[in-house]
C-alpha cells in the first residue's frame, strides 16, 4: 500500500509547467482548480472552503492554502438567555467543509476555534477559556462531527481531563476530507460539523411545602389528613448583575383642614446586562494536502 504524505501549504507565486517541485508544487495545485481544466492537470488540483450550513452561498473558499473561517453569531448565542418555556436543550449550529482534491493529491483539514470578536475587540480562544462575563464565558462549547443527515443530537460528553475550559473540539486534527487518488472530476466533498453550546447552570434547588389537617368529628372521633407539594427551583440564565436601578420620591401638600401632609416612597430594579454585545466566535479550518507519492516531501 502507497503511504500518503501530508503537508500545510503556505506556499505562494505563479505555477509552470507540469514537473514541478515544492512550493511551486503545491501553489500550482490550488491555482489549478480555478484556472486551467482540471482533466488536463495530471499533477492534482485542489479547492477548500467552509460556510454556515444555513448559508452555503456565504461560503469562503481557500487561496494557495491559507485557512478559511466561518463566524457563530454573537446575536444566536445570546438567545440562551431568552431561552422558550420549558427548554432545556443546547442552542446547536451547524456548518460544512467542502473541497475537492483530482489526481494524486488528497485532502486533510484541521478545526480550531480562534476567537471571540465584537467591533475591534478580540479576545484569543487558543486556551480554551472565554472571556469572562459573556454567554460562552458562562457556557461549554463543543465542536463535533455531524451524523448522518446532520444530526446534531449525539453530543460528546467531556473528556476525563476536562479542566474547566469553555470549548471543546472533538476530532478537530487532521481531519480527512478526501483521500489521495480518490477524487472524482466535477465533485466535491462536504462534511457538516455541529457546535453544541450549553449554559453552565447553577445548582437549581426545590420549593417542598407540607399540610397536616387534625379534625373531630360529629360522633366524637378524631380524623387527620396529611398532604404535601414541590416545585422545581431553576436559575434562569443571565450575565453578572450590572447595577441597581433605586429611585425615591417625597412629596409635600396640605390637606382640606389646613393640615400639612409629607410622603416618601421608593422602588427599585436589578440591572442585566441583554447579550447584545455578545461578541462573534470565530472557527477556523486550515486544510492540508496529502498525495500518494511517499517520496515526495516538498519543504513548504
């Protein structure tokens, strides 16, 4: 069996010819999905890209290798703080990888959550921990393959090294989309990717309430009943308090009989912060290309 070699491609100019050798190599095979006929290339040719699986129109599509990123909206993570009666389940969103690889050339990529974003502010997720007091500071986030038709409902559950961090990628390293030799002119590959993201609630307790009725009745006899009740006890989710809203009023007079008359009341209101400055996250997929030459080590 051929062993296939993998290597990152950074590389960059013009391609020529057809007998080419590292970093021309691998320029030529991403500038040949897009400008020559592929079925004329007998080297390989390539093309990667990744969109929001509701918006395939959106897609963006590699250039000479470099990584491509898809955005979770800041505006849908807020919506676990309005979450519809009675749900529970993780707010889930979807989004695909999708190239092609012709000739000898195969096709590997890596998943990384790289960012939160909001206007011109960016807070690095390279640790896995979120900036604090926002939905995902508050959440775990994990990134997993999609099953069969896109289901989302098989989420992992968290390593037994878990130490505290927001995010999760499952199986993000190395990720084949296509392996060398098996590409098919005029088709590409899609795999779809889930991000399951979950408050991280607060120990929620429960309301219990017992009655014990003693009567006696007509004929003497003593009767009795006992009963009780509970409620389930649950902290919606929220953002840390931003303040207390306190406002008073005094109010002086004098009555029909002359007589003067003061009052004084007041009210109050905690503040929250609405997740509307809930910044982006950004996910990045740097593709690779793999071929199944073993000989062939290009230094890229």
């Amino acid at each position: 069996m051929k062993r296939a070699t993998t290597q990152r491609l950074v590389a960059s100019g013009v391609a020529v010819g057809l007998v080419l050798t590292g970093a021309a190599l691998a320029n030529a095979l991403w500038n040949a999905s897009t400008r020559i006929s592929v079925p004329s290339f007998p080297v390989g040719s390539v093309a990667f890209g990744a969109y929001p699986s509701n918006a395939p129109q959106a897609i963006m599509s590699s250039n000479d290798g470099d990584a491509v990123t898809v955005v979770l909206p800041g505006s849908r993570l807020a919506e676990i703080l309005t979450p519809p009666e009675e749900t529970t389940e993780p707010l889930i969103w979807r989004f695909t990888a999708q190239g092609s690889a012709l000739g000898i050339t195969g096709m590997n990529y890596d998943v990384e959550v790289r960012e939160q974003r909001f206007g011109d502010e960016v807070y690095d997720l390279a640790s896995g921990h979120a900036r604090p007091n926002t939905v995902l500071g508050k959440s775990t986030m994990k990134i997993y393959r999609a099953g069969l038709g896109g289901d989302c409902s098989a989420i992992p559950a968290l390593p037994d090294d878990a130490d505290g961090r927001n995010i999760y990628v499952f199986d993000g390293d190395d990720q084949v989309l296509q392996e060398p030799g098996a590409g098919i002119p005029g088709e590409s590959t899609a795999q779809e990717w889930c991000a399951a993201v979950e408050w991280n609630a607060e120990e929620d307790g429960r309301y219990r309430n017992t009655a014990q009725v003693v009567a006696v009745g007509l004929n003497g006899a003593q009767a009795g009943a006992i009963d009780d009740w509970h409620a389930a006890v649950g902290v919606p989710p929220s953002l840390d308090m931003a303040g207390t809203y306190r406002s008073l009023a005094e109010a002086e007079g004098v009555g029909e009989d002359g007589a003067p008359a003061f009052g004084r009341g007041g009210w109050e209101a905690d503040l929250y912060p609405d997740g509307s400055t809930e910044p982006d996250v950004v996910i990045a997929l740097r593709p690779t290309v793999t071929n199944l030459n073993p000989d062939f080590s290009p230094s890229l």
